[in-house]
C-alpha cells in the first residue's frame, strides 16, 4: 500500500481510503466491522464516513472498528447533511457546525477528528462564518485537518482566500465525484486544488458500479445506486443512464480486455493516475467485492490502457447528452 501527504501538510494517508456510507445499512454492523479490518490487513489506514450516513449509524459502527488502534487510523468525516428535523439540523452554519462536531464525536466515541470536511456548499451560510467555525474546532483539538467535499473551483478558491486574508485554519482536501465518466472537476476544481496545494481525494472512481458493466439499460438492480432506494439515485440515473454512457461503458470493459486487466483495477487506476490525486475513496458493500477491489488496487495497468480509457472517457464527453 502507497502513503501519501495529503496536499501540503505532513499528515500521512493510505491512497486507498475506504468509504462508510453502505455500514449500517447495504453493509450489517458485523460485515462491517469485518470489512475494515481486511482492508487494514491490507494497510489501508484512512477512513471516510459522514454524519449523515445511514442516520449516524457509520460513524457508530466505524467507532467499534477504531477502539483500541485510534492512533493508527486517519478518520474523516463530514457535515451539512440532515440528521434531524429541526430547521438547523442541516447546513454549515456557526450552530450547526459546532453541533454536528460534538455529535460525530460522541458517535466515533473519539476526543478527535481528523479530516472534517463540508460535505457540500452551503448557500444559506456565509463562507466566512462556517471557516470561523472549522478555525475554532481545530483551535479546540477537536479537528486535526478541514477539507470540503462537492465544492466546484470558485467555491474552494473563494474559501482559500478567505483563510488567507482571516488568518484562518484553511481546507487540505477536496473531495469531488470523479470518474472516467464524470470528469467535471478537471474544468476548475482540480487546476484550484493543485494550484494551491490542496489535497484531493475522489470518490466513486468506478462510478457506482456503472464502469464495471454491472447493469443493463433494462432493469436496475434493488439496492443499487440507481435505484430509488438510494439518497442519491437521481444524481446517478441522471448522469450514466442514457445510451452513450452505456456504450462508453461497453469500449471501456473493450480496452481492459485487450489489455488483459480487470475493468476495477483500469478505472482505479486510471483515477489515480491523474495529476493531483492523492488517494481513491473505495466503497464495497461485503468483503467479497472489498478483496476484489483490494486485488484491483494492486494490478499493474499499462499506460496504453489508460491511454485508451483516456479516449473512451473523451468520447463520451463529445457525444453525450450534456456535450463538449
């Protein structure tokens, strides 16, 4: 297993990062807890869960796996989501921030968090208000590193700047959706992120299942990311289900078997191979699929099949319903 900096700090991490949104729920407590122990078996040693993760329940369950190596695990975790119903038990606001923190805390069952993350934009909030926050948290040791996920680039670089001129902690990680198939932080968040050292850690670099051909245009499969029982299904069905990211799909698994590798192991690779990246979020819903990906992880890819996929994801861009 590589490890990595993440963005300009010291702070050192697995580029293998394993994803807790399915624990507690596609994923049982116990397979869970199995899960992460394979995957740090295998020296996976970062984690990534949310507050808002099956009710809390992944911070709960992943709270049992770190008792007792705490000090070997880098924990992230997020807020913003919705874990109540109360009008400020969502967003980034001063309250909601300093709430959501102590929460987490209690369920992780830990004195502190290690990358914190804004799961996504909050136009309801001021920037400076929620930086002023995360600044506090960290004064507190309550929170190693800050980071924002689902930021776009002016987002992330209006922010930077705001640390700058407040003399505030400043965000360390960028955590995007990114893919063969969704490229869109390439056009600003990625050049923002490198520009200024900020780490990037991507999430579902096999697009839900989607690049590994797991689906037809006909059904969709119970349970999986494009059905409805799942937060972000539109999201997923708005994006890959339609006729050219089925056949870009189709000339994707076309380019790992000419080159003789797994369809998992050409789109991690390909992820990772891109300029900025420092490490991959992995989910898996049983350790079955976990050892898949583990074995993926470690193949050896060949540039001319990145090259290649390069060319599938380009054509797809061209050609889809969004173009250009």
């Amino acid at each position: 297993m590589d490890y990595v900096k993440l963005g300009r700090t010291g702070l050192k991490v697995s580029a293998y990062c394993v994803g807790g949104d399915n624990f507690g729920d596609q994923t049982p407590e116990a397979e869970s807890l199995l899960l992460l122990g394979r995957a740090f078996g295998a020296g996976v040693n970062f984690i990534d869960t949310a507050n808002s993760y099956c009710g809390g329940k992944s911070e709960e369950i992943i709270s049992k796996f770190i008792a007792g190596r705490r000090s070997q695990v880098v924990l992230a975790t997020k807020c913003r989501g919705k874990v109540g119903t109360g009008p400020n038990d969502i967003g980034v606001s001063r309250k909601a921030v300093m709430q959501a923190c102590d929460d987490s805390l209690r369920r992780l069952n830990t004195e502190y968090i290690d990358l914190y993350y804004i799961h996504s934009f909050d136009p309801d909030t001021p920037l400076e208000e929620t930086l002023r926050a995360f600044d506090d948290l960290v004064h507190q040791g309550k929170v190693r590193y800050t980071g924002c996920s689902n930021f776009n680039g002016w987002q992330l670089t209006k922010a930077l700047w705001t640390s700058d001129r407040q003399n505030l902690a400043r965000f360390d990680a960028l955590q995007p959706r990114y893919n063969l198939l969704y490229r869109d932080p390439e056009r600003e968040a990625f050049p923002a992120a490198r520009e200024h050292g900020v780490g990037i850690v991507a999430y579902s670099p096999m697009a839900g299942g989607f690049l590994l051909g797991k689906y037809s245009k006909e059904t969709v499969p119970s349970g999986s990311r494009f059905s409805e029982q799942f937060r972000a299904h539109q999201f997923y069905r708005r994006t890959y289900w339609n006729d050219v990211a089925f056949d870009a799909s189709e000339k994707f698994g076309a380019v790992a078997k000419k080159h003789g590798v797994s369809r998992q192991s050409l789109a991690l690779t390909w992820v990772r191979s891109q300029p900025g990246i420092t490490a991959c979020i992995v989910g898996a819903k049983d350790q079955k699929q976990l050892m898949e990906n583990l074995a993926a992880w470690e193949e050896r890819v060949p540039a001319e099949a990145v090259k290649e996929a390069t060319e599938v994801g380009d054509w797809m861009r061209q050609n889809g319903p969004w173009g250009g």
